[in-house]
C-alpha cells in the first residue's frame, strides 16, 4: 500500500472515535431558543458582527444568518462574503477549515466559531506531515487540493479548489499539460478524472457523510419515483454519481433544482440544505437519498457530525466572551494564500465567483 493509502486507512479509526464521541446539541425549547436569538442579535449589533453559515448547519442557524444580513451558502462563496463584508467580526458557522479559510482572506477580522471542535474527516484524513512526504515523492507534479483541508494542507498547495470549480481549474492545468497530485478527497477526484481524464495521483480520504450514499437504495427509490432528478454532491460514491442527473457543489445543486421542471428531487447531500432547498423550490417534492439499507454501517445518516456542534447556545457564549476565536501562524497564512487567491482570482474570471454572490 502507498503512503496515499495507508495514512487514511489509518486514521479511519480515529475519526470514527471521534465521531463516536460528538455530543448531541442540546434540546431546547421553542421560547428558549427565541430568547438566545433575541440575545444574539443584540450581541451582533454591539460587537459589529455578522454570521456567516453553511448550508448544513442546523435550519435555525441558517435562518439566523439570513434575518440578521449575513449569508448562507457553500464554502466558497463563505469566505469570499466574508473577506468582502464591513464587519470587523465574523461568526462562522461551519467547520474548522471554513473558519480558517475566512482567517487567511481576512487575518485584520476576528473569526469567531461556536465551536473549535468542528473538524472535517476530509481534513482530519490528511495530516500536513504525511501529505508533504507524499507531496516530496511526486516532485513533478502540481499540488491540488481541496478547501477542506488545513491551512498548514492549503500552505503546501499549488492550487486550492472546491467542488464549485474543481472541474474548471483541473481542466485548465491539464491545458498546460501539468501532471496532478490530487487530495484528500478520492471521490472527488475520482470524478474529476472520470470529467477531465486529467493525469491525477490521489489522496484517499473521504467524506463519512457523502460515502455512506448506497447504489442499491438508490435505484429502489429511483424505481417508486420514476419522474424524480438525482442531484449528487460529487463528494459522493462513483457509483452513486453516475445515476445522477446533475453533480454539482451544494450552491450548484440548489441552483439546478430551481432549474429542473422535475416534481420530485432526490438529494445526495447533507440534509442541512433542504432547509435552502425549500425556500428555492417550494412546490417540488424533495426526497433524501438513502444512506443505506440492512447492511448499512451509518454513522452519519446524511447529516455531518461536526456541522451539528454548532448550536444557539455556543454561538451566544462565544460571542458574549469572544472565545473560539481561529488563529492561525503568519507566516503559513501567507503561503496559504497563494493558492488560495489563485483559486478566487480563477473563479471570478471563469464566472464560477460573481460580485453578487457577496
Ligand atoms: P461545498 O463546497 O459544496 O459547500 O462543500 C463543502 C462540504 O464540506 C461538503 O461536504
Ligand atoms: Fe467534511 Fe463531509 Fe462534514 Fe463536509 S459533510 S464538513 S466534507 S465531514
């Protein structure tokens, strides 16, 4: 086995550990949560402060970033927001490296999260040391990897994409007849090899969200549902994707849902974006796709772990005491910036990144 293989393999068990051990939000009342909302926004406003969300984030938080000016939308388009928007505070709800993606564009701004503990299995599945030694064997080749890793990852990165422009940049460093080391996200990349057809060596880590979508379930639900459209994150299995009418970021997904004149959709992603989802396509039918039957292993049941850390509650302590802030060293800042830039620069002139999505 290769070093690509092997660290993944590894670490499987610790990132089910890990999983194992999230604490579920806490329960809380309808009247309670309006009175954290209340004190949230009084903290937004005194702190100069704006919420920045993903869109698999539990639907009050998503709604609480739309009511008070800030934004919902996929990790990209995230960051770009808030590098771009006056607030001196931004409060990420999402996982880590979307708090520290926001902290390499705008280092001058506070990046507040309700919790550090919101990892990523992508970015747990590719330590810097294993992934640079793994970089070191494969001189000749470009280093492309995908937002969700660390910025320590992103420093040691030629390119940084997400699945909104991945297809684009692989396509354009295949033009300029570059070779490519591609990470961590074996899905992914596997996709992009099947669309491009592009020279990728990869990494083999995976998203325990996406990978528990099932063929089998799939095309049973497919069968009761004959006049339904597949949108599939491509962070999905091969096998689950090539059933897919559309494959698309979760920005691109909800946008070819109000494209689509289906009645029904099914959705192989985290079900955080229907809350989006509804308000886009109101009149559709939208139906989860299967995460598995009798011999599923689940861990995730289409709902990411770490998204779920992010509640009412920590978001108003680390707000009140300005705890959870993201730091990140200078001097990998910069490095991470390079690539990070030329993804952002790339995507503004291939039309991927428009001024409006700010
Ligand atoms: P997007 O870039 O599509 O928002 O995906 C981020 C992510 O973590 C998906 O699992
Ligand atoms: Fe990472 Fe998957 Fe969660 Fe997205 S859904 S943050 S890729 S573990």
């Amino acid at each position: 086995m290769s070093l690509a293989e092997t660290i993944p393999h590894k670490l499987q068990a610790s990132i089910d550990n890990i999983i194992d051990n999230v604490v579920p939000s806490p329960w809380l009342s309808e009247a309670e949560k309006a009175d954290y909302i209340v004190k949230i926004k009084a903290l937004l406003k005194q702190k100069n402060a704006v919420v920045i969300a993903h869109y698999y984030v539990e639907d009050e938080l998503q709604a609480l970033a739309e009511e008070t000016g800030g934004h919902v939308s996929d990790s990209l388009d995230m960051a770009n927001f808030g590098a771009q928007h006056s607030a001196n505070t931004l409060v990420i709800c999402g996982v880590r490296f979307m708090g520290e993606t926001s902290k390499i564009l705008s280092p001058e701004k506070t990046i507040i999260m309700p919790t550090l503990d919101a990892e990523c299995s992508l970015d747990l599945g590719c330590p810097i040391d294993e992934f640079s030694q793994f970089c070191d064997q494969h001189p000749d080749r470009e280093v492309v990897v995908y937002a969700n890793t660390s910025v320590e990852v992103k420093a040691r990165a030629d390119w940084i994409v997400t699945s909104s422009n991945a297809i684009q940049i692989v396509s354009h460093l295949m033009d300029e007849g570059k070779k490519i080391i591609w990470g961590p996200d074996r899905h992914l990349g596997q996709y992009i090899k099947n669309k491009t057809n592009a020279d990728m060596i990869m990494w083999q880590g995976n998203c325990v969200v996406h990978d528990e979508f099932k063929l089998y379930e799939l095309e049973e639900l497919m069968k009761k549902h004959p006049q339904a459209e597949v949108l599939v994150h491509p962070e999905s299995p091969e096998a689950v994707i090539a059933k897919a009418d559309f494959v698309g970021s979760t920005k691109q997904i909800i946008a070819a849902g109000k494209k689509s004149n289906a009645p029904t959709l099914i959705i192989a992603t985290d079900h955080g974006l229907f809350y989006k989802m509804k308000q886009a396509v109101p009149d559709k039918l939208l139906i989860p796709a299967p995460t598995g039957g009798k011999s599923a292993t689940c861990k995730s049941c289409a709902h990411c772990p770490w998204m779920a850390m992010n509640t009412l509650v920590n978001l108003y302590e680390a707000l009140r005491d300005g705890t959870n802030t993201i730091e990140v060293d200078e001097e990998t800042r910069k490095k991470a910036l390079l690539p990070l830039n030329r993804m952002i620069d790339f995507s503004r002139e291939q039309g991927i990144l428009t001024a409006g999505d700010a």
